[in-house]
C-alpha cells in the first residue's frame, strides 16, 4: 500500500479539511442542543432535492444540485417542525417520517434518472455514499465561499448561540428570538450537511454531524475547548480517510472517513476522563480507598478501648466490624507507615495511622 499525492488527492484532502471544518463547527450544536438526528434527516431529505433540480435542469452542475439540495433540506426541516407543532407526534416520530419519505422518494427519482438514456453519466448516484475524486478546483471554491460564510456567522453569534445551547431561559429575557437563532442554526447544519454531500454522501454525512462533537464531549466540557477538539477530530479523519482510500484499491472515501471518525468516537468512549475505562479505574480506586479507610477506622475503633492507641489487635478481631481486610491492602499500609505488623496476626497503628484515622472520621462527620 503507497500513497501517491497526485492533483485529485491533494482537491480531495482540501474538500474534506474544509468539510472537517464546518461539521465540526455544527456538530457540537447539533449534539449539545440534542438535535443529532435533525442532520440525519436533513440529509437524507437532500437526495429529492438534488434529483429534481437535475429533471428540471438536465444539467449536472453542482451548485444547480446542490441548490435543490439545499431547498429540499430546508423543506424538510420545516415539515419537521410543522409536525412537531401541529400535530400529537413527537420529535423523534417526525424526525423519522421525513427521513424516511424523503429518502424513498429520492431513491425512486434517482432510479428513474438512471434509466433516461442521456442521464447515465450524470453521476448522481455518488451523492448517495460520496466520491471526493470527482471534485474539482471549483467544487472546492464554492465549499471555500459556503465554510467561510459559516464560520462568519459562528463568530458573529458565538455569545447568542452559546447562550441559546445553555441558558435558554436567561437568552430569551436578554430579547432574542429563540425561533430565529433556530433557523439560523438549521441554515447552517443544512449548508454544512450540502458541502459534505459530494465527499462524504446522503447516507454518511449525518455521521460527521453527530460523531466529530460526541468525541470532543468526553474529553472537554467547554463550547470553545470542545468545538477545537470537534473541529480536529473531522478534519483529522477526513485527512486519514483520503490517505487510506487514495493508498488502498477501490476503497471508497466517504465510508473510510466515517470508519475513522468511528474510531475516534470508539476510543474516546472507552479512553476518555468521562470514558468507560477510566471511570471502571476511578471506581476500583474509590472502592479500594474505602476499603483502606474502613480498615484505619476499625483498627482505630479496637485501639480506643487500650490506653496505648498503638496497641496491635488480631486481624481476626476485624471480623465483626466488617470483616478480615485482604492481606495485600495491610501490606500496602504497612508500606505507606500507616500499620505495623507485630506478628502473624496481630497488626497495629503507627502515630502516622492515628492521625490519618481521626482526619478520616473528622471529615465523614
């Protein structure tokens, strides 16, 4: 496997870092405003619109695709949210009619342009998984004009959006509108969901929606340090998924990128300071340091019906105060100059020990 660096990989590399860029961006909204499936659905409600701007047009261009694109996402999302406050269904039931109608009537559109004689080369069908080789200097130069717009307006309503995410209560009595600040937000998740449409495709591009922000959650809890960390996370798996499917034969670039964000989500799940793993550690040590706290506390307990607090005890004795501790928590209090051992059994405090015992019931009380 060797990667050679040729004009489509390096158009490919700048398409996904800048596609790394804005869903990164959107992605910590979207995740943070518990609105992850709402790119998922705009997404997939893309596909008619790309179809029917090529029935009307005959013309494969991309900013007439993707202009139906845009329409139809921005359709879709208001036919969510007339559902939502129209009718008895939830979210998640509307959230699930759109994505699927829209999907099955852009499946069908799609299949019917297949079959015109002079719409085979169209290449419409690439928009469904993605194909980054099919872009062009220009294609870049639009999704240039379209990140830096979004960019722009993050900057411009970083303390509103922020504040939106949140305080909703408090951004509503400072006099914004919270229905306008949501479209803007909608606007922006369509757009970026449009410019990933090329590379990444329909079916995959809710992932860079949901995935790049769930990542940077587990590791930061600040908007600011956490939209970094989405951002590097989505151009770092873009930039690999290029590498590995420009290197590998007949690997498609858009499921690559998803697999290595995956990645990246999967090892923060388990690797994280929030991550399974490192709270299964955390959990052991609590216990462990409880265990070792309860084992001062009852020496102490035993201690204080002797003159001599020092005065060792049979570790058996230990038994009806919650029983025998294990052998390797005495040594390691031993070592730490908590405990002595006078003999086989019998185990005492240390002045050390003391101290730490009456510091310990202090605090608990």
């Amino acid at each position: 496997m060797s990667i050679v660096i040729d004009y489509p990989v390096i158009i490919a590399l700048i398409g996904t870092g800048l596609i790394g860029i804005t869903s990164g961006i959107i992605s910590c909204y979207s995740v943070l405003k518990e609105q992850s499936l709402l790119g998922d659905a705009i997404a997939h409600a893309a596909l008619p619109g790309l179809c029917i701007a090529f029935l009307l047009t005959l013309n494969k261009h991309p900013i007439i695709l993707l202009a139906g694109a845009i329409s139809a996402g921005l359709i879709g999302t208001l036919l969510i949210s007339t559902i939502i406050q129209k009718s008895i269904l939830k979210e998640d039931t509307a959230l699930g009619i759109i994505l699927s109608v829209f999907f099955g009537f852009g499946t069908l559109l799609l299949t019917m342009i297949q079959k015109i004689p002079t719409a085979r080369q169209s290449g419409l069908d690439t928009y469904l998984f993605g194909n980054a080789s099919s872009m062009l200097a220009s294609d870049i130069a639009m999704m240039g004009i379209l990140s830096v717009m979004i960019i722009a307006v993050t900057i411009l309503c970083w303390k509103e959006f922020k504040c939106l995410i949140f305080d909703g209560d408090f951004f509503l009595t400072q006099g914004f509108s919270k229905t306008k600040s949501d479209i803007i937000l909608t606007i922006l998740t369509v757009v970026t969901i449009i410019i990933g449409l090329q590379t990444v495709g329909v079916i995959l591009m809710s992932a860079m929606i949901i995935a790049p922000a769930t990542a940077a959650k587990l590791w930061q809890k600040k908007l600011g340090p956490m939209m970094l960390l989405s951002v590097t996370f989505a151009i770092i798996s873009g930039l690999l998924g290029v590498l590995i499917s420009s290197a590998t034969h007949r690997l498609p670039t858009g499921p690559t990128i998803v697999t290595v964000i995956s990645v990246i989500v999967i090892f923060s799940l388990f690797f994280s300071p929030d991550g399974i793993v490192i709270q299964w550690v955390q959990r052991q040590r609590n216990k462990r340091a409880i265990r070792i706290n309860s084992i001062l506390i009852n020496l102490y307990t035993l201690a204080k019906t002797h003159d001599n607090l020092c005065h060792p005890h049979n570790i058996e004795t230990l038994k009806v105060l919650g029983g025998i501790p294990p052998l390797h928590l005495l040594q390691k209090l031993e070592r730490d100059g908590l405990i002595v051992h006078h003999n086989d059994h019998d185990w005492g405090l240390t002045e050390t020990g003391i101290s730490k015992a009456i510091h310990i019931l202090q605090r608990i009380h």
